[in-house]
C-alpha cells in the first residue's frame, strides 16, 4: 500500500504523536498521508467542543506541521476549508476563524 488516508479521525486523538509515528513508519518513500480534520481555532469548532468535548490536538496548521516535519513527512497540501453551510453570521467572521475544516496531504521523502 502507497497511500493512507484519514477522515474526521485527528481530532479524536489523544496521542497524535504515536499515530503519525505509525503512519510514517507504514508508508514508503513517495507515499502519501490524505486527511480532513476540524480546525480547532475556528468558532465553529469551539461551539462545537464546547458542547462535545473532543481531544483537538492535532487540529491546526501549526500542530500539523510540526507533525509532518518531525516523522518526515512534507505537506503538499495544508490549508483551511469552509463549511459550504456556513449561515451569515459565520461568514462574517475573520477568514482563519471562520472555516471549521483542515484539508491535507502529507508525502514521505525518505
């Protein structure tokens, strides 16, 4: 297998570390890790946690790039997404703090 994805699982973890230590070790050189999380730091997400809380410790960009870079991995991808039901008054929110969504591709070099 070349590739891994992932969908809606990052936020659940309470060990980040050890999961993208595993995927690291799992993929070959050129494999490719696929993702979509929640972003923590959008005001969806903190409603959300609020009332459901959830780990959210690898569920921004700065986390994941620290992930990425320390098991080896380069993103091809990391970047902020909206929520096509976002209602007005989200939309009206700052741009970093409106979109509730993390889309991702990792890619192993070596």
């Amino acid at each position: 297998m070349n590739d891994f994805s992932s969908s809606w699982e990052l936020e659940l973890l309470e060990n980040p570390d050890a999961r993208f230590a595993e995927i690291a070790r799992e993929l070959p050189p050129g494999g490719k890790f696929s993702f979509i999380t929640l972003n923590k730091n959008s005001v969806q997400v903190f409603l959300q946690r609020y009332k459901t809380p959830l780990p959210c410790k690898a569920n921004d960009l700065k986390t994941l790039r620290k992930l990425a870079q320390k098991y080896g991995l380069i993103p091809v991808v990391l970047r902020l997404k909206d929520d096509p039901t976002n209602t007005s008054l989200f939309s009206k929110i700052p741009w970093s703090l409106s979109k509730p969504h993390i889309v991702g591709v990792f890619q192993k070099v070596s």
